[in-house]
C-alpha cells in the first residue's frame, strides 16, 4: 500500500515539473536564467520518475536515484547562484569563481564521491553503518546550503522586486526544508521514514505552480511565458474540487468505520450531499466571480488578458438575443463581474434619459445636460465609484450626484459613454459578485470600452434614423403620385363642369358626363384601395394595347381638341399593368392637349416596329426646347405648367423602363412635340422584366 502511495506520489512530482521545463523551454531565447531553470526542472522530473519507479523495487532507492538527487540539488543551486549572481564570465571565455562558488562545487564533488563510494546503501532497513551516516550527512549538507541560497537570494532582493521571486523562494526553499526535515528524521532515527519519504514527491508536486508563478513574472528568466486564464481558472475549479472530494470521501470513510449498524447509511448519505453542495458551489456565480479575480489579481502581472476581453466584449456587442441597448450594459458588466445595470442615453430633449436596464430595477431619473453631473462626465471622462465617492467626496471634485442616482439599488460605477469628446450617454453598474478595485487598469479598460459602446449605440441610432427617412421618402413619393392621380381627375371634373353649362341639353354630352364621372369614381376608388393596403407593387400581365389606347383617348374625348386614335394593328399585346400603362399614356395625351389650342390636333397612333409595339402622341401645340427637354423635363418637380408638379413625365418614363421599353420625345416650339412610347411585345417583354427584376 505505501509502495503504490509512493509511486502515486512521485509521479505527481514528475509530471508536473515535466510540463513547467516543457513551458520554460518553449520560451527560453539564450538568456542564461532562462537556460538553468529549464535544466533544473528537468533533472526534478528525472528524479521524481525513478524514484517513482524504484518504490516498487526491492531495495527502493539505488546508486541511480542517489546520483540524480545529487544533481537535481545541484541543478537547483546552480539556478539560485546565476540569480545572485556569483557566477561571472568577465571579460574573457573562461568564468571566474568566487570563494562560495569553490565551496559550493567541492561540497556537491564530495557528495557525488560518497554515494559512489557507499553505493547508495541507505534503505528502509539498513543499521548504523558509516556509509548510511556519510549519505545522510551529504544530503542534509545539500538541504542546508540550498536554504541559505534561498535566504541570501530573498535577502538581497530589493523590496520592490522581492514579489517576483517571493514564490520562488518559497517553492525551492520548501524543497530544500522538506529534504532537511526528512534526513534530520533518518540521521536521528538511523532509518529513513516511509510515510515522509512517500510524502515527498506530492511536496514536490505543490511547489511547481510557485516556481511558475515567478517565471511569468520575470522575464529575464524566460521570455514569454503564459499561463492561460481559462485553463488557469478550470484546473484551479478541477483541484479544489478533487480536494473536496477527497476530504469527503476521508470523513465518509470515518463515519462508515465508526457508524456501526448505521455506518454504511451515513456514508452514502454524506457523500450524496457533498456532491450535491459541491454542485452548488461550481455553479454559484458570485464563487466564479471571487475565482477569476483571485487569479487575475495573484497570478498574473495585469487584472486582463486584453485579446480575450476584447474578443468577448465585441461578441457580446455583436451577437446576443437582447437589444443593442442591453448588450451594451452586459458588455461593460462583464468586464468587472457586475450582475447588472442600466443605460441612460442623450435625447433631442437636452436630457440623458434612462433606456434600458439588465438585471437591475428600472430607475426612473433623467438628467439634463447641461447639470454638474453630465459637464462633469462630458469634461473629465472618468469613471465615477460611488462607494469611493461617498467615502472621500474631495478625489471627485466638481462632481454633484443627482438624487435620483443616489437611490439607485446597489450602484457602484457610472461609466461615461463618450462619442466625438461629446457626452452621449452613461451606464450605471451594479455591486460586483467579488470585490474588485477599481485602479488604473479597471478605469482604462472601462473607459476605451465604453467609448467603442458609444460608437456601437450611435451607429445603430444613425441606421434607425435612415430608415425612418426612407419610409418617409417612399411615403412621401407615393404621395406625390397620388396628388399627380387627383390633379388630374380634377382637371377632367372641372373642364367637365367648365362644358356643362354650354352642353347640358346634348344627350351625347350627358352620356360622356355619366361616364368620366363613373371612370373618375373608379379610378379613386382603386387609388383609395392602393393607399388602404399599402401595396404600392402591380403586377403586370398580358395586355392588348389597342383596346387600353381606345379607353384613353375616350376619357379625354370631352377636352377639345379631342384625340385622334390610329391604330395600324389592333392585336398587338404587350406585358404590361393595364391601370399603370393607362395612367402613363393618358397624361401624356392630357399633356398634349393643354399644349393645344381648340384649333390644333392630338393623334394617337399604334404600330409596329419588328418585335416592338410603337405608340406616338403627336400635337401641333407649342413646342418644348432642347434644353428643357435635356435639363428638366424628365427631373421630378419641373414642370412648364403653372399648376404643374412635373410628376407624370417623370413616373412615365420610370414605368416605361420597368417594362423594358423606351420614352423618346421630340419637340420644335414651332411643330409641336412627338412623345414616343416603345414597348417590346408580349414574349419579348415577359423577359425584359425577368431580367429587369
């Protein structure tokens, strides 16, 4: 049983001062200090694996193990002296040995020269015998210097330096003191003792992360080397449960050894409600929280890994089922294990007002601009601690807190949000789960962070604003055909009225009358649908444009002069929306007959042209120049009427280009103007607007 106990043991030792030279030597880069720790590592592991080895034998140590002990020891002086510094090469290749240095070798010389000489012959059950007392002696000797090495190394260390190798000392002088305790033991009892003897690799085994510890902190002794915070945090979580399982399991045993009839029942229920707390704890966030700031704050140089704050900071911000607003906050929160807080953003109001909140009751404050609290943030930037606040008020001067913020549940920091030296808003944290202070590092992070929040908010208040104008710009355009649509069913309507009084009695004026006004009622009725569903697509579909040609010209046959349809083929069909298409070619008739006088003409003509159906609208009413046909007349807004919007041309042309086809005009002030219509025909148009859409 202590043969197995021994070999567990040493195994440890191995194991773990294997990885820390695997560690050192992946990061040495020739500095010397970086050159004998790797090397004394690496003998301990040699060391502890034969000794882990040689438990199982029969005798458990030999001359081997004897040796490699000796030269582990030496290995970890050697380290201790390149640090004090009584090796030196001066000038030349050949090093200069101090006095200590010359007692030192010959010390570790004449122990090598005993254990050859004795054999190693020191087991469990040897006798009073010089050779046993001679090894003894040896080893207390090497203890004994390896411990003044460690005092002369901590003694000789500046105050301000000692907390880089403070743990070291600690580490390697344990060695050394355990090594003097168990040969003290064995020189006074004439016999090594095995449960010491067996504890001695598991003592080994603890001073590795000591010795890792002062190696992250100097660089002189390897540059480079880094211990991850996660698997830092995961083995730390990994050993204090494996130990609490094992005491567990230790007073389990008692209370089986010494329940009686009861023995049994007691032990499993122990040991069931152990796991069960230990459960509990693993996944309580305030033990997390107190873990990873433990960590940060006694193993690592810096309270954060920036890389991987950053990485997680942006993820959070990006990704998440919460809003921006929220995300923001949970963000910052994580950065000093706050459980929550709330967000307050710059209005058009002039006020910072409260937006959201994550984990902590809404508050109800609002703060103006231009008050001491949000000048103080604007100017200073800082982070403001409440606690810190309410305890020495003179580090914060200026600052007034609002009362509303006074009585904010649990708030701890209010971290400015600034955008362009502007203040656009803060964030109130809560208590952290673990104490942290807020230094230097915390207030830096907290302020580059809640500036890139800032930037993150405003972008995002910028892509809702842009989106609000659009649909204010569709709505608006929409509008704007609208009114385009009722102008010119008012125009009809009043030139309608204008002829009522002349042609009341004409029965084919009445029949006209009767039927603009039904084709009026249904042309709004269509448009008050459209405005009701907030559809504005039309589908297109199959359509003879000879009969949509006759429908035009008929509505417009009550202006004079009235339009003159020619159709040349009657079958043409083209792929078009039949209310659209109606829309485009009767402004374009309307048009011509305003530019018209009574005694002029409007011809609408139909033909084809190969694969393409022509539709021409000729007046001989005043023309348009070529540079307001280039310059205005298809922009949106310009028109050569009084009481024109300079819409129609415009949609025309939009539409017509849909359909894959073309408005052509041609104008002379003095012949009049020719607008050409150029559709492509059923098939053909069918994929143009494939190809369009």
């Amino acid at each position: 049983m202590l043969a197995s106990i021994a070999t567990f043991s040493y195994s440890m030792a191995a194991i773990g001062h294997f990885v820390l030279a695997v560690l050192l030597l992946t990061s040495w880069r020739g500095r010397l200090h970086g050159m004998v720790l790797p090397i004394a590592c690496c003998l301990s592991a040699l060391w502890a694996s034969m000794l882990a080895y040689q438990a199982t034998q029969d005798p458990p140590l030999t001359l081997l193990t004897d040796v490699v002990e000796i030269l582990r020891n030496a290995g970890w002086s050697a380290f201790l002296i390149t640090l004090l510094g009584l090796y030196r090469h001066g000038n030349s290749l050949i090093p200069k040995l101090s006095p200590a240095m010359v007692a030192i070798m010959a010390l570790y010389i004449a122990c090598l020269i005993v254990a050859l000489y004795s054999h190693g012959d020191f087991d469990f059950s040897s006798h009073k015998t010089i050779d046993f007392i001679n090894s003894i002696v040896g080893s207390l000797a090497m203890a004994i210097l390896g411990m003044i090495l460690v005092e002369q190394l901590y003694r000789n260390t500046p105050l301000k330096q000692r907390w880089g190798i403070k743990f070291a000392c600690l580490g390697i002088g344990g060695i050394f003191a355990y090594d003097f305790y168990l040969y003290s033991d064995a020189l006074l009892l004439r016999q090594v003792n095995p449960e010491i003897w067996a504890a001695r690799g598991i003592v080994n085994a603890l001073v590795v992360p000591l010795i890792a510890i002062s190696a992250a902190r100097n660089p002189q002794w390897s540059v480079g080397i880094t211990v991850s915070r996660h698997i830092l945090f995961y083995s730390a979580a990994l050993f204090g449960a494996a130990a609490y399982l094992l005491a567990m399991a230790a007073a389990g045993y008692y209370l089986r050894f010494f329940g009686g009839n009861w023995g049994t029942v007691m032990q499993v229920s122990f040991l069931f409600g152990a796991v069960v707390l230990l459960l509990a704890v693993l996944f309580s966030g305030t033990l997390r929280s107190w873990l990873r700031v433990f960590i940060s704050k006694h193993f690592f140089s810096y309270n954060y890994d920036y890389r991987e704050e950053w990485l997680h900071f942006t993820r959070t911000l990006s990704e998440g089922e919460h809003g921006l607003g929220e995300r923001v906050i949970q963000a910052l929160a994580q950065l000093v294990e706050s459980p929550g807080g709330g967000l307050w953003m710059r209005r058009e109001s002039g006020h910072c007002e409260p937006v959201t909140h994550w984990n902590m009751p809404s508050a109800s404050g609002s703060e103006s601009l231009d008050s001491p609290f949000c000048q103080f943030l604007a100017n200073k930037e800082w982070v403001i601690d409440l606690q810190e606040y309410a305890a020495t008020p003179e580090k914060y001067p200026s600052l007034v807190l609002p009362q509303w913020l006074q009585a904010v549940y649990r708030a701890w920091l209010v971290v400015p949000l600034i955008q362009d030296r502007k203040l656009f808003g803060f964030v109130v944290l809560a208590q952290p789960r673990s104490r942290v202070k807020l230094n230097w590092e915390v207030s830096d992070l907290l302020k580059v962070a809640g500036n890139q929040a800032a930037s993150y908010l405003a972008q995002h208040e910028a892509v809702t604003a842009l989106m609000v104008a659009r649909q204010f710009e569709s709505f608006n355009r929409m509008s704007t055909f609208v009114v385009h649509d009722l102008k010119n069913l008012v125009s009809q309507l009043s030139l309608l009225l204008s002829n009522a009084e002349k042609h009341k009695k004409n029965p084919e004026f009445q029949k006209d009358m009767i039927e603009t006004v039904y084709l009026s009622v249904q042309k709004m009725k269509r448009l008050l649908e459209k405005l009701s569903s907030g559809d504005s697509s039309e589908k297109a579909g199959p359509l003879i444009i000879a009969r949509l040609l006759q429908e035009a010209v008929k509505s417009k046959s009550i202006a004079e002069p009235r339009p003159i349809l020619e159709i040349q083929d009657p079958n043409l069909s083209v792929c078009a929306n039949s209310s659209r298409l109606e829309r485009v070619v009767g402004h374009l008739i309307q048009n011509a007959i305003d530019a018209t006088s009574r005694n002029g003409q409007v011809r609408v003509q139909l033909r084809r042209e190969q694969d393409f159906a022509i539709v021409e609208i000729k007046d001989t009413g005043h023309g348009m120049s070529e540079e307001f046909i280039r310059e205005k007349l298809f922009k949106p807004f310009e028109s050569t009427k009084s009481a024109g919007m300079g819409i129609g041309v415009f949609e025309s042309r939009e539409y017509v280009s849909e359909l894959g086809g073309e408005l052509e005009v041609s104008s002379s002030e003095l012949d009049g103007t020719i607008f050409r219509i150029v559709l492509p025909l059923h098939q053909t148009g069918q994929q143009a607007i494939k190809a369009a859409t």
